[in-house]
C-alpha cells in the first residue's frame, strides 16, 4: 500500500483531528463493548467471537505468565527474514542477469506467465516432502513465495527503460556497466521496491501456511494447536500479534522506499540535492 | 512477432530444457523428489486425467470454492469501496478496520476459519473471501477517488446531478482499475480456497495434491500443481474476458466493434422515434 492509497482510504480530509481521534475511539470503545456484553447475554457465539477481555487476558498469559510465544515467534521471524532475504536476493539477481541477455529474456517469457498464475504457496506440500519437517523446508517455501514478484518487477523495470534516454547515455558514450548503473537500477528501483514490498507482505503468509502443513513449532503451529483445542481467546492473541508485525514491516518497507526511491517525493527530492549541492560546494572549495 | 518460426524456436527450447533435465535426473545430479522426471510428471498427468480421472471432480470444487469465494470478497470489497467513496465520514471509520485487516497475514487466520465454519467447503470460501477483499476494496476506492478534475468541473459546470457524476463519470473512470483488482483478488482467493484445502479438507486439488506429495508420487503431485496453474489461468482469463467486454474502450478493435453497432442503433433508432412521435403526437408549436 503506498501512500496514495493511504490517502485515498483516509479521505481528503487532512490530518486527522483530536476529535475524529476520540470518535474513532468511541466507535472503537461501543463496538468491543458491544460484543462483550453480547457474548455474556448469550446472543453471540463465544466460540466465534471469544470475549475481548478473554483476548485481553491471553495477552497477559501468553506473553509474561507462560511466555510460550516467544520461542514460536522468534523460528517464524527468523524464517520470514532468512526466506525473504535469499528469495528476494535470488529474485533480483536472476532477473538482472536475464534483463541483461536478449536471448534469454525471450524465451524465459512463457514460463514466467506460467509459474505466475500458480498459486506459489501450492507447492509447499511438494517442499515439504522433499525439505522434511523442519525449519528449513519453511525458509524454503517463504523463498519460493519471495521469490517471484521481485523477479517480475527487476525484469519489468529493466525492460521497460526509455529508449530516448538510452540513446542519449549511448551518444555519450557511456559503457554498458554505466548504463545498468545510472540508467537501468534507477528507473527499475521504484519497480523494484513494489516488488519488494509484495514479498515481504507474502512472505509471514508463506511461512505460516508452511507451518501449517507441518511442523513442530512456530507461530502457524500455535495458531492450529490453540484452534484445535478451541482456545479461540489465545488464537486471536496470535492473530493480532502477527497482525502487529505486519503493521510493523508495512512501516519498515514504505521507510526504505523513501529513503532508497527519494525521487519519489518532492520534499525528499528537494532534501537530498541540497544535501548534495553542498557537499559539491564544499568539495569545490577544499579544492580551490 | 509470433510467427511460426518463432513458435518453432520456442518449442525447441521447451524440448531442449525438458531432455537436459531427464538426462540430469536419470544421471542422478538432480534429487527426483524434489523436481521429479519429466516422464514421471507425464505419466503422473496420464495417471490423474485419463486412467484415475478424479481429478476433474477436485478441479470444480476447488473452482467453485476460489470463485464463490471471490464473489463474496469482491463484492463486499466493492460495496464498501463505493460507499466509502461516496461518503467521506463513512470511508474515515470503516478504512481503519480495512487496513488492519489488510496487514494481517489472512492465511493466518486459517485454523480459526475451519474452526469457525467446519471442513466443509463453506470454510475454503470463507478464507477465499477474506483474502481477496483487499485488493477490491482499495483499487475501487482509488481509482473512485481519482477522478480527473477537468472532467469533473466540465460535469459540474453542465449542472450534473451528483448521481450522473457518479454513473456516467466515476463508474466508467474507475472500471479499468477495479478490473485490475479483481484480476489479483481471483488469483487470491484461489490461493485461500486451496490453503484451507491443505490446512482441513476432504475434496480439491489442494488435497488431492497434498495426498499425493505425502505419499511421495510426487509425479503425480506436479501434474496436480500444474492443474492448479491450468486453474489460476482460467480463473484469471475469466475476469480477462470480462474486462474485454465491460471496458472495451481500451482496446482499439473492440472499441471500433462497439461503436459501430452503437452508431448503427443510434441511426436506426431516431427515424423510429421521429415517425411515432410526427404520426401521433404533433406538438402545439410546430
């Protein structure tokens, strides 16, 4: 989601006021109210809606009485992290090298549509099998799952480069490793970060559905144990924990697309060339 | 471009990949559980389509459970879309609840969906409509928020109503970009229907793959994973079509074909109109 799209979902409204907050607050406050008193009159399921303050409590449980969840987290974050990193990695790699080689980008076209409409968390059970149980059939399936936008996106990216402004880096001569360097990787880096962005917002996903499968331990795990003994309270505390995380990395990835795609934005466009009008200027000056 | 001679090359290439890795696997370089023969995927396709033939019932339950639950996610995606779009306060509280749905991993929710609905199909199309609810609630209330501002002030200064602004403005304006959306929420919700298939199921291909890779046919596995992608695609050139039809202004033949018929109805249809209402209703005036 960029920030257009937060845009849109928020409305032209502007900044959100201190009033708006305290709606947002009450409509909040009435709805959990709401369910709790309807879960205790009977009118709601508490297997489907387990009561907030039972979620409340399993917080408390989960987190500091058992503290169980932290080991369950830690191997899934670190699944997420080892599988996101090397898929994306291998995602972005593959793709230069085909951008970069006519013949290859040709043939390879037919088989990106295909693996495309595949469902790609659809060959965990096949990972699976081969990889074992472990932890590193997980890393290899959230690979797989990361692996394939940022590919898409890198070759997409590094197809697409205008052609006027190839010629003009031509006519100046620039060497090939110039063009990838200043032309290609720059227009291609918006295009890349969306893919990115698409993979690291897959990848919990992947890792959770690979646990689910099978394993032993892990998030997914938990989750599937909780459900099974219909402990629905300490479920959702694991929904809404990983729910967290993914606000958490949504942040981190939207930071790092600002700060690597500054033109992006005016105002950090504006930022970094006085930042490096500066530097210039100074460098001009211990020259002199 | 595709020409027969570049088809010819490309299937060469196809035969040529295909022989190198029989050769590697049958040299024993690549591990035959985890990439199967070719052969072995082939026969595993024999095997499912022709000789066992339960494959086709698991492909239209996992068809119907993706696409149902697609009409759900979709449909609540774009009710909500349009009526955030149309009121401002409405969009201000009902966003919030989008987004945090939106980050959470939806297939996270998966054991607590099948504990929710059962093992049925009903949990598959439930966790199909969570997971592709997004991607039509946001480019429906982007691309109907969007709105090119000279067209708009054309609208207003021709005293459009605020529902003609709606209906002849925002809806054809917004329709290539909710189609883009649904375009990824199909391919999504397959991906949900056949996770709860693995997670809890009796019937579909995500069983019926899952069975067949625990069992370590994993010939057979892949030619169930292929019949997925054969899935994926025709879900996805549904909605294709689709599009072709309903914003036909983007392509130039169909374009073209519509305004022909158009223009052939609008000369057909005053002459009509002109003989009825000369015969049988003479205004005062004339």
């Amino acid at each position: 989601m960029s920030e257009a799209d937060e845009r849109a979902l928020r409305g032209a409204v502007g900044p959100t006021s201190r009033r708006i907050m305290f709606n947002h607050l009450a409509i909040l406050m009435s709805l959990l109210t709401a369910w709790e008193v309807g879960v205790r009159t009977g009118t709601l399921d508490a297997l489907f809606f387990p009561l907030p303050t039972d979620i409340l409590a399993g917080f408390w449980r989960l987190y500091v009485v058992q503290g169980n969840v932290w080991s369950h987290l830690g191997l899934t974050m670190m699944e997420v992290s080892i599988g996101f990193l090397a898929g994306s990695a291998l995602g972005i790699g593959l793709a230069v090298v085909v951008g970069l080689v006519e013949p290859l980008r040709r043939y390879m076209k037919p088989y990106v549509i295909i693996t495309e409409a595949t469902p790609r968390i659809a060959i965990g059970p096949v990972i699976i099998a081969a990889f074992g149980f472990g932890w590193t059939s997980k890393v290899a399936i959230v690979m797989l799952v990361c692996f394939f936008a940022p590919f898409v996106n890198t070759l997409n990216g590094m197809v697409n480069v205008d052609d006027d402004e190839l010629d003009m880096m031509r006519s100046m001569r620039a060497s090939k490793l110039q063009i990838f360097r200043k032309l290609m990787i720059p227009d291609a880096m918006p295009e890349i970060m969306g893919g990115l962005r698409l993979a690291m917002a897959s990848a919990l996903g992947g890792a959770l559905v690979a646990e689910f499968i099978a394993a032993n331990a892990g998030m997914g795990v938990l989750i599937n144990q909780y459900t099974g003994v219909l402990n629905m309270a300490s479920a959702f505390v694991c929904v809404l924990t990983l729910t967290a995380i993914g606000f958490f990395i949504l942040r981190f990835m939207e930071a790092v697309d600002r700060w690597l795609v500054f033109w992006g934005d005016r105002a950090r466009t504006e930022a970094v060339s006085r930042r490096r009008a500066s530097a210039w200027a100074r460098r001009e000056e211990g020259r002199t | 471009m595709t020409g027969p001679v570049s088809i010819l090359r490309h299937l060469a290439v196809f035969v040529g990949v295909i022989t190198t890795w029989e050769v590697l696997a049958l040299l024993g370089w690549i591990d035959t559980i985890l990439l199967p023969r070719p052969v072995e995927i082939g026969e595993g396709i024999v095997k499912l389509y022709f000789e066992d033939r339960t494959i086709y019932r698991h492909f239209a339950i996992t068809f119907y459970e993706a696409f149902a639950g697609f009409l759900i996610g979709g449909g609540l995606g774009l009710a909500l879309a349009v009526g955030s779009a149309l009121n401002d306060s409405f969009r201000r509280y009902v966003s919030p609840y989008a987004i945090v749905l939106n980050v959470t991993p939806g297939l996270a929710l998966t054991p607590i969906v099948i504990a929710w609905f059962g093992f049925g199909y009903s949990s598959k199309i439930a966790l199909g409509a969570i997971v592709c609810f997004f991607p039509v609630f946001v480019n429906t209330l982007i691309a109907l928020t969007r709105t090119d501002s000279d067209t708009l002030e054309m609208f207003r200064s021709l005293g459009a109503s605020r529902w003609q602004t709606f209906v002849k403005l925002q809806v054809p304006d917004s329709l290539p970009m909710v189609f883009a959306g649904f375009k990824i929420s199909i391919t999504t919700a397959l991906v949900g229907a056949v996770v709860a298939e693995f997670s809890q199921g009796t019937a579909g291909i995500g069983v019926l793959m899952q069975r067949l890779s625990f069992a370590l046919d994993m010939g057979s596995a892949i030619a169930a994973l292929l019949s997925m992608s054969l899935l994926g695609l025709l879900l996805y050139y549904l909605i294709e079509i689709l599009d072709d039809r309903i914003v036909f202004w983007r392509r130039g033949p169909r374009m073209e074909a519509v305004g022909r018929r158009r223009q052939a109805a609008w000369t057909a249809a005053p002459r009509t109109k002109k003989l009825t209402t000369s015969t049988l209703k003479p205004k005062g005036g004339g």
